[in-house]
C-alpha cells in the first residue's frame, strides 16, 4: 500500500529496473571483444582483448588475474576487461600457467610472451603500445610488479620496461611477503625465504611510474605490502603511489570494476588520472616507431 508517494507504482518499479538493464546493454554494444588469442601453445596461454567500439590509438592496460598462482582465469576477470574498455582504454586480460603445471618463474615467462604479443599486435585492435600499461590483481599484480621491475624476464622476449612499460598498477598485490608459510607457497617458490622472489628487492634503479592499490580489511594480502614497495621506490626516485580504500577488502575491492556501481568508487577515478598524466617518453617513442627488438 502506498503511503504519501514514498512507495513507487508497479510501472515506477519498472522504470526503476529497466534503466540499469538499459545501462548494461548499451555499456556491452559499446565494447567489442576479441577472446582466445594463443601468445604460446598452451591452452593457458591465451589472452582476451575488450576495447571501445572503433578504438584508435587508444591506451592500452594488459591485465593479469589473480588466484595464489594455483587457481582463477581470465574468464573470472571479463568484468574487468569490459569495465577498462569503458573506460576507454584497449584492454587485454591474460591467462598463465598455474602451479602444479607450473611453478616459479614460468608463469613470470607466460606474462612476458603475453606483453611481447601485446607489442606486436595492440595496434591492429586499436592500442597505443607506446603507452601500454600493466596491470594485476593479488598473484596478478605480483606478476605486473616482476615484470615491470625486475628486467630479465621481458628482456627474455626482446623487451624492456622502461621502453616498453608505460606503467605498473597493481591491486592489492603481495610485493613483500617473505618468510612464507604456507606450504604450497614455498613449493611454488622453491622455499620459504627466497629474496630474489620478491618484487621489492628489484625497487632500485630507474623504474615505470606505479600506482598501488589496496583494501584497508584485506586479510588475504597485508596492505602494507603497498607502502613498503612503493615507499622504497620512491627512495630510489620513481614515481609510486599508494592508494587505500576504507572498508574494502581482498575480494571486495574489485567491485570498482562492476557495471554501475563501480563509477561510484574513487578506485576507477585514481586509474583513471594516473593513466591520463603518464605520457610517452621519448624511449617508448622510438621504440615504437622502430619496432621491438626481434627475441634472440
């Protein structure tokens, strides 16, 4: 029963359904997809591309999922694909081998393959390699943060991060969490203290600008894993921010990348301007205009 007009009409009640509806399928027009490119010959090995409809020169973020290098695939992160192109941004979500198939560092060479593939391919979907950006979430972002920072592994595959990488951004992303204790862990790792596994120790020298992100209640992954990497590049005199969001946690930070409620969060917003102020250098333009070094 109404009362004073606070309840809406059965037709209000429509309305007020169909325009989130409405919403999504045009967000979905707008985003053409491309899924299964193999960048290796592993069924793991393939990448999905999600960028805006009729894309050009458009930036572009490779985006690597997380799941404790054990489970999880790019099929789970296709919101966030689709959110990233939204935003206008080419975007590539990429599968890697997992632990027991693999463990330390092949799933760090899948990434590479997959950046080298980005490289060779973006601009013909629409990409700007010159400003190609990487980017994960928890294994995902450990995964962007070793690529980005400790060279030998896009080295492998005839790249380099200060040439190549745009940028880093990782989402509540483990960068110093040694000693392990858990078991699995220290079989994917091949131990538990093992410095060389951890993107902190590879914070010296001249590194991409990164922008960390993290939950204030992740249980999963301590926060302060965010301050520490990006407190020891900054000593080193690279561009890092840390950004905290209240409330949010391991799992429920990724809502800033669901349909409609995710422009709500200042998460997107902090992507969003940090992409758009980090403009090519004049490496990555020539790199670009020469063309990546053939992998020996």
């Amino acid at each position: 029963m109404q009362q004073g007009g606070a309840s809406p009409t059965r037709q209000g009640w429509r309305s007020v359904i169909a325009a989130p509806i409405r919403h999504a399928a045009g967000w979905l027009r707008r985003c053409e997809q491309t899924r299964d490119i193999g960048y290796g010959d592993d069924e793991r090995q393939r990448l999905d591309i999600y960028r805006p409809r009729g894309a050009a020169g458009a930036p572009v973020i490779v985006f690597f999922h997380g799941g404790s290098w054990q489970i999880g695939s790019k099929e789970t992160y296709r919101f966030v694909g689709r959110a990233l192109a939204a935003c206008g941004y080419v975007a590539v979500v990429a599968g890697y081998r997992l632990h027991p198939q693999v463990k330390f560092p092949e799933f760090l060479a899948d990434g590479a393959k997959a950046l080298r593939w980005v490289n060779d391919n973006i601009a013909a979907f629409g990409g700007d390699r010159r400003r190609l950006f990487i980017m994960g979430h928890s294994a995902g972002a450990y995964n962007a943060a070793m690529l980005a920072l400790d060279a030998v592994w896009l080295s492998e595959v005839g790249l380099d991060p200060i040439r190549h990488i745009a940028g880093f951004i990782g989402v509540s992303g483990p960068y110093d969490f040694l000693p392990l204790r858990n078991e699995t862990l220290k079989i994917i790792f091949g131990g538990a203290n093992r410095p060389v596994t951890q993107p902190i120790t590879y914070a010296h020298g001249r590194k991409p600008p990164a922008l960390l992100l993290t939950g204030t209640r992740d249980r999963v992954v301590n926060p302060g894993n965010a301050s520490r990497l990006a407190e020891r590049l900054r000593r080193n005199g690279n561009d890092a921010t840390e950004e905290f969001y209240w409330y949010f946690g391991h799992i429920t930070i990724m809502a800033a990348f669901a349909p409609l409620v995710g422009k709500l969060f200042p998460l997107r917003r902090d992507l969003n301007a940090f992409v758009a102020r980090i403009k090519p250098t004049t490496e990555q333009t020539a790199a670009a205009r020469s063309g990546a070094m053939a992998p020996q």
